[in-house]
C-alpha cells in the first residue's frame, strides 16, 4: 500500500471538517427551530393579551364581561393543587426511587415493579382521571376539591419522579457507598448522609419537570370535576367563615388555569380570546419561573457536592 | 416500629374526620350548578350578579359536563341545579326516580340553531329542512360533495360542512331537526365541541357551510352570514334573529333550554334565594348573553310552581322539535 500524500491527507481531513460544520449548522438550525416556536408563541400571546396585564386581572373572578374577567380563582387554584401535588408526589417518588435503587434485592418482583412504572409514564392522563373519579372522589368521598386534584396530579407525576430519582442516584460513583460503608455507616446512614445530597440535584430536575407537567394538565382534572365559574377563593388557613382549620382549603371546590383558558377560547365573544392569551402567557410564566427556580437551586446544591 | 404505625394511623383518623367535619361545613353556603356549555353563559352571568348583590354571603359554582353528564350529576344528588340545552329523557328521569331526586323543571330562554355560511357566498338565499337532510343525512357521507348535487340551482362547487361534535346537545337536535333521527349525521364534515373553531372555518372557506348556537353567530356576524330557513308549516324562509325566534317563525330551529332544581335543595334558602333572583334577572341577562329571553310571565311561572310544589318535565323524556315559545307557555301553564 502506496502512503497517503499530504494532499490526500488534507483532502480527507478537509472532508471531515466539511461533515462536521454540516452537522454542526443543522444542529444549530434545529436548535433556532425550536426557540424561534417558542418565542413566536410567547411573542403572539404577550401582544394579543397586552390590554390585560393589569393588577385587576390577576385579582379579579371569572366574568361574563370579556373586561371584567380575572383569573384570580384561576392561578390561586392552580398554586394551591401544585402545593398538594409537590406534597404528596415528592416524598413518595424519592422514597419509592431511593428504595429501588439502595434497598431492593434484584429479583423478579423488583422487575415486574420496574416495568410497570416504566409504563406508567406513558399511561395518558385522562386514565388517571377516570381512575381518581372512581377512587379520590367517590370511593373515598374527597369530592370534587383541590384535595383530589393534588393527589391526581401527584399520580401521574410519581413515574417521572421516581424514575428520575434512580437516574440521579445511579450516577453517584460506587466508591462513595463502599467509602461511607467502610467507616462503620448504615445502609441507612449513608442513604441520609451521601446518597440523597448528592442525587438532589438530578431529583430537584425530576420533580420540576413532573410539576411542569402537572401544571398543564386539563384533562384529568375537568375528568374528576373541577368548575369553570368560580367566584370564591378556599378559605384561609385560620380566617374565613365560619373560621376555618389549618387545612379547610384542601377539601375546597376550584378551578385551575387550564380550565380557565380554555373555557375563554371556547366563548362566543371574540372579546375573550383577548384574556385567552394573557392567562395564557400567565400560565407560561409559572412554568419558565418554576423551571428557573430549579435551575437555580440545581447551580447551588452542585456547587456543594465535593466528591 | 409499632410506635410509628400506630402514630401514622392515628394521624390518618384524626385527618379524616377533620376533613369530613369540614366538608360539610364547606357545602353549607354554597349551591352548586353543573350541566350543559349551551346554558352556561346564562347561569354565569346570573351567579356573578347575584354573588354581587349578596356581596359574596353566598357562593355559587357553575361547571360544564355537558347536559348528559350535568343529569348524571344531578340524579346521583351531588349538585343543586343541573343546567340543560334539552328537556331530560325518559332513561335520566328513571335514574332520577331511583336515587329519589325530585325536580322541578325551569326554561330559562330560548337558543336558535343558526345554520351559516361564508359572507361571500352569492347563491344561498334560503334552505329547506330537506335540503339538509339531503346534505347532512349519513346516506350523504362521500357522496353528496358539491352544492348543485343538493339543489341544481346551486353551483358546480365543493362544499365544505362544518358541525357540532357528537357528544352535544346541539347535534342531538340538529340531527333530529333536519334529518329526522337523533345523532343521525354523515361523519364526513369538520366537527368540534368548540364552536369559534366552526366559526373560524366557515368564515375562511367560500363554499362552507356549518351550525351552531345563535350567539355564536350574533357574536361573529361580520365574518358569517346567516342562513334563512324555510318554515315548513308556512312555507316561508325565515332568518335566525331573536325577533322571529320570540313571534315563533324561525322553526325548527328554535328550542327552548332549561335548569332543573332538585326539589331537595329547595329547602335550603341560599338555593332559593338564587332561583328567585334567576327568574327576576333572567331576562335582562339572558339579553345580555346573546340568548333569547321568555316573557315574563315564564319567569314567574317557574317560582309559581316551586310555591305550588309542581314537580316534573312537561315534555315526558321526549325531546319535541319546534316548539315555540308560545307552546310552551301553554304547557307549562297546565302544569
């Protein structure tokens, strides 16, 4: 075999970076793609909606008059359901993931258990309201309030959750567990101590994204009842009428951003479409600052890990 | 570890009861509405009115499951006043009778099926309910495709069909209207349970032609042009407008939408207290919505039958096509 000459090389090498800087554009225009949809989108409901970003928007109930209408009841709501959501979803998912991973034996059971979350994930969301119609409101009688829609939510998110949790734990290197196990900890100990910190970040990502879902959700919420007029906040903790427990507004009836955009699109007034956007935009906002939130804490907690 | 299971259960109990306790208290003050899109904008405009006058001591919760879903509801005794775009059928009123939930049945207005078109088009001065049966009938699925094919007078065009989705109360009386059958429709046309999607479809497509509620098209009148249609008892087309649907000549497509109280919850004053402010506003509002508003004395009517306890439908579990305004009355004053 005659040796390649220079110019042979640098042809091949000039090919070569020729495919890359295709590559490289094509990523770059996928990339400009995607962002540009997002932008228009954003862009199109913030100029549609500009007459609404008032302070009485935000403040003010659901209304037949396009000007009027607010979608207070709306964001409280929707707020109150992520609090129960986050509540229940996150403790149960880490548990569930740090189990998984750390604790169970590799057998067929495990298996079965893995598989089925697995497929969880991808079950559509209007099953698990079918599902939580049947159980949460009606088998154990919670009804049509926040308190449901929290634990639905929470469902559906538990897949994402947990399945996000083991991704995490499974990139903490072996030698940290053998190292902690080594100086006399517990299973226990070591999960307290080095496991969970140091798979925080990864689990943080997971449950933003899970509650990013949640958020967005419509189907299985209007599945298990939720209202479209509701002029009326949950009670307080502690004040309302008559005074109210830490705890009333859970079993109160709601409504939730979705719900409201959607009943104004669907309005014969082309007023509303108006609200439509900004509520919209509203609603794009909670999930970017929710998503901002995550990334922030992720910065900080990665900055801790010292392996 | 028992010390914990043990606390975990105690905490579950006392959780319960305390959610229990207080859902109870949470229902006291507030009446409940669900049941059809159609009679939505209605009991909304009424519910925020009235939460204003009573300066929010009583709460009102208005959803929307449809008419059917609003009537399960209701007959598994979990709302107050199931909102209707139909008279209830014999299947809900058996159902009703079975969890023992009496009512009392209350038409609130009047809605007019308007079937429209796009603004430009020429040729469509008037329909006949058989030339949409012609068109619309299942018979007609991929085979009736162009507007001469219905009436040679028309042109050599494609049409375009735009309608209700099949889960409304709109279709259910669409279908029986102008093709004689309940949900008795050609599957081949644009279908959404979102009106402004029909809206937007027909005002952008020459040859199209689509139906829905009479507010959608008061509200949308620039971009739609609404389609007379023929009378059948006096032969004569009549265009959608709340004056002909009030003097009864815009027939078939005019039909009457109710709410229905459960006689139950008229022992609780707040529910009372919102029906008698519904009958004495109904009108104005139902104005303000784009709907058409009954005399008076329908109004008054209503109240006279709750104080007289006349409980039940007029209509028998049938849904009547082409009932004016002033049969109704009739009937309801024979109650």
């Amino acid at each position: 075999m005659k040796p390649l000459t220079n110019e042979q090389i640098r042809a091949v090498i000039a090919k070569g970076k020729f495919r890359d800087n295709v590559f490289k554009a094509t990523g770059i225009f996928c990339l400009a793609l995607a962002l540009l949809v997002i932008v228009a989108l954003i862009a199109d409901m913030v100029i549609k909606g500009a007459d609404r970003f008032t302070i009485d928007f935000f403040m003010n109930f659901a209304s037949r008059r396009a000007k009027d209408a607010g979608i207070l009841s709306a964001w409280v709501g929707s707020l109150l359901v992520m609090l129960v959501t986050a509540l229940a979803a996150v403790p149960l998912g880490v548990a569930a993931g740090l189990y998984l991973e750390e604790y169970a034996k590799r057998n067929w059971i495990t298996n079965v258990i893995e598989i089925n979350i697995t497929n969880l994930a991808a079950v559509p969301s209007i099953v698990y309201g079918l599902l939580a119609l049947g159980i949460f409101v009606y088998q154990f009688g919670l009804g049509q309030s926040i308190l449901s829609a929290g634990l639905t939510l929470a469902l559906l998110i538990l897949p994402i959750i947990i399945v996000s949790t083991r991704e995490a734990i499974r990139a903490i290197p072996a030698m940290i567990r053998e190292g902690s196990m080594a100086v006399g900890a517990t299973r226990w100990q070591t999960c307290r101590y080095h496991i969970v910190p140091y798979a925080m970040p990864g689990i943080l990502t997971g449950v933003i994204i899970g509650l990013a879902r949640a958020i967005g959700e419509t189907a299985p919420i209007i599945t298990i009842g939720a209202l479209t007029f509701i002029a009326f906040l949950p009670p307080a903790p502690f004040m309302g009428e008559p005074a109210a427990g830490l705890f009333d507004w859970v079993m109160a009836p709601f409504t939730v951003m979705p719900i409201q955009i959607f009943n104004w699109t669907s309005r014969p007034d082309p007023a509303f479409e108006v609200n439509a956007a900004a509520a919209g935009f509203v609603l794009m906002a909670m999930v970017l600052s929710m998503n901002a939130v995550a990334i922030y804490l992720r910065y900080k907690m990665r900055k801790k890990i010292k392996w | 570890m028992f010390k914990y299971s043990k606390l975990v259960s105690a905490l579950a109990v006392a959780g319960v009861s305390l959610f229990g306790a207080q859902a109870v208290q949470a229902q006291a003050q507030i009446v409940k509405v669900d049941g059809s899109s159609t009679v939505y904008p209605i009991t909304e405009a009424v519910a925020e009115e009235f939460q204003k006058a009573k300066k929010n001591a009583i709460k009102v919760t208005v959803g929307i499951s449809g008419t059917g879903g609003g009537f399960k509801k209701f007959c598994r005794d979990e709302i107050d006043i199931s909102n209707a775009s139909r008279p209830i059928t014999e299947k809900e009123m058996a159902d009703c009778k079975a969890a023992g939930v009496n009512y009392v049945e209350m038409p609130v207005a009047y809605d007019a099926l308007t079937i429209v078109a796009n603004p430009k088009n020429t040729f469509l001065k008037e329909v006949t309910v058989a030339e949409m049966k012609t068109l619309w009938e299942p018979a007609a699925q991929g085979k009736v495709m162009k507007w001469n094919q219905v009436n040679p007078a028309w042109p050599d065009a494609p049409v375009k069909l735009f309608g209700a989705g099949a889960d409304s109360g709109t279709f259910e009386y669409f279908t029986e209207a102008m093709v004689g059958k309940a949900k008795s429709s050609r599957g081949d046309y644009t279908a959404s349970e979102d009106d402004n999607v029909l809206v937007q479809g027909v005002s952008r497509d020459v040859n199209a032609i689509g139906y829905f509620g009479y507010a959608y098209y008061a509200e949308n009148m620039a971009k739609l042009k609404g389609v007379p249609v023929v009378n059948p008892k006096t032969g004569k087309a009549v265009e959608p407008s709340a004056a002909n649907v009030e003097n009864g000549t815009y027939a078939p497509l005019s039909r009457p939408i109710f709410i229905y109280v459960k006689v139950k919850s008229l022992d609780k004053p707040e529910v009372k207290e919102f029906l008698e402010f519904y009958m004495k506003h109904g009108a104005k509002l139902t104005k303000e919505v784009k709907y058409v508003p009954l005399p008076a004395a329908a109004y008054t009517g209503n109240i006279d039958h709750v104080n007289k306890k006349k409980y039940g439908t007029v209509f028998g579990g049938k849904n009547e096509i082409g009932i004016t305004i002033e049969e109704l009355m009739k009937r309801e004053a024979k109650m």
